[in-house]
C-alpha cells in the first residue's frame, strides 16, 4: 500500500549539468565541422533540434504513483493511468510502457530517472498479473546492442578508409576498442531465459546453465552507473552458495524479464513461500 503518492524526477541540479553538457557538446562539434558543406550543417543542426527535444522531454519528465494509479508528466502534457486500466505491458531495453485496453494512453517512465528502480517494482507489486511466467516462458537476446555496437563498428572502419588514418590517431584505438566489445557482448551476455517449471536454463552463446528456483536467493534490478552513460541496468541473481549471475539484453525489455522472474521465484521457491509465511 502506497500511503502518499510518490513522485520522481531529475533535480533543477541534474537537468542544469545536463543542459551545459548538451550546449557545451553542441558549440564544440559545430566547430569542428564548420568546414563541412552548407547542406551538411543543415543537417547536423536538425539531428541537434531533434536531440535537444529528447533531452528536454526526458528530462522534464515527472512520475507521480499512487494506490489509484500512475501518471507521467513532461512539458507535452499529462498522461494518466489507473491500475485497472492497465492491460498489458511492452517495453525495450531498459524501458517500460503501460498501456490501457484501446491503446490510446500509454505511461513510460524514463529509466534514468531517480528511483526507477522503485517505479518498476511498483508496476510489478500493483499488476503482478501482468508478468506471468507460463505467458514469457522464454525471453530472448535482443539484439539491438550487438547491432549498434556493429554499426558503430563498421562506421569507424569506414572514417579510417575515408580520411588519412595517420592524422586522425584515435580511431588506431576506437576500432580495436569496439572490436573487443562487440565479440566480449556476444560471447558473456546470456542469448536466452527459458522457463521451465521450478528451473530456468540460462542460454549462453557457447553453453548453457540450469538453476532450481531454490537455489536461488535473490531476483534484483540493479545497475552500474558513469557520468557519460548514466544508469545501465542488469538483473542480479544471487543463489545459495552466494556466487551470482548477471541478466541483460533481453526482450521484450529488461523491467519485464525482471518482474518475470521475481514472480517465477516466488512461486516455485520453498524458501520464498517459507518467508512470506512467516
């Protein structure tokens, strides 16, 4: 029970740094490029208008969750949804959206807001019907990450072609970086979950891991943050020998595996009923 409504957003502090980032980033690259043709700086100043209303709606953005509902908040204007609305979710990456049963509202919290962590786990304890393992007995890699990461890739390898790689030095080390991630993502992030009655199989490129539900002693939504990135979410299982495995990338998006198997374990685990009875 929600005893007041909770409301989260980025301080006045946080959206000022964000916005000196942003114009500090944009001055700096303008200059950088202003040998470039007239049409392609009409074309970088309308990626950066584009950007910056990005920035500013996810930054603007204010969640209000009560016992009755949650609501977003953005410079656009208000959406709102009550918990009985809700009819299904969908999301990616680390995102979320409710949605209610026409599809004409829909609530998506900005995962980078303070206290995401808490909004999800709302979501999950007012609509836990919504998360059922027999509905997502499988959840697969998403490859969107692998794709950028390719991308990013291949365009760095093309800047290397196209201009005298001896004067633009960093791409000698932005190449091997991404290289190096791009095989480290593929090989260490879990390809698949599948559910499987009181067990899941965790599938890895090159292998694969069974664990019972009651050799599991946590289900957690953490993340590791930096100042470039901001937060980057992964699920954390703990089990019983108190070593871990780490979850990300998967689909339909991260919230949703997470609730997915926080409601699995509670209901195949003895030691979590145990607890819940006591």
């Amino acid at each position: 029970m929600i005893n007041e409504p909770r409301t989260y957003r980025h301080s006045p502090l946080q959206f000022t740094l964000v916005m000196a980032l942003f114009v500090g980033f944009s001055i700096s690259f303008s200059i950088a490029i202003s040998n470039f043709g007239g049409a392609f700086l009409i074309l970088f100043a309308i990626l950066l208008v584009i950007i910056f209303l990005i920035t500013l709606y996810w930054m603007t953005q204010k969640i209000t969750i009560s016992d009755d509902g949650i609501s977003t908040r953005t410079f656009l204007g208000e959406k709102s949804l009550r918990w009985g609305e809700v009819s299904r979710v969908s999301g990616w990456g680390s995102g979320i959206k409710l949605h209610n049963f026409d599809g004409g509202v829909t609530v998506a919290p900005n995962s980078q807001l303070p206290g995401y962590e808490a909004i999800v786990e709302w979501i999950g304890i007012k609509r836990s019907d919504l998360f059922n393992p027999m509905e997502y007995d499988k959840m697969s890699r998403s490859w969107l990450i692998t794709i950028i990461l390719l991308a990013a890739l291949l365009i760095f390898i093309w800047f290397n072609f196209y201009f005298n790689s001896e004067s633009v030095f960093i791409l000698h080390w932005v190449i091997p970086i991404l290289g190096v991630l791009f095989i480290g993502n593929l090989l260490t992030s879990p390809q698949a979950v599948t559910i499987q009655g009181n067990a899941i199989v965790i599938g890895y490129l090159l292998s694969r891991k069974t664990l019972l539900a009651d050799e599991i002693t946590s289900v957690e939504l953490r993340f590791s943050e930096s100042n470039k990135n901001g937060k980057s979410y992964f699920i954390l299982l703990t089990k019983t020998n108190k070593k871990t495995e780490s979850i990300s990338g998967l689909s339909p998006s991260l919230p949703i595996v997470y609730l997915v198997l926080k409601n699995w374990r509670g209901r195949n685990s003895t030691i979590s009923q145990t607890t819940q009875q006591n």
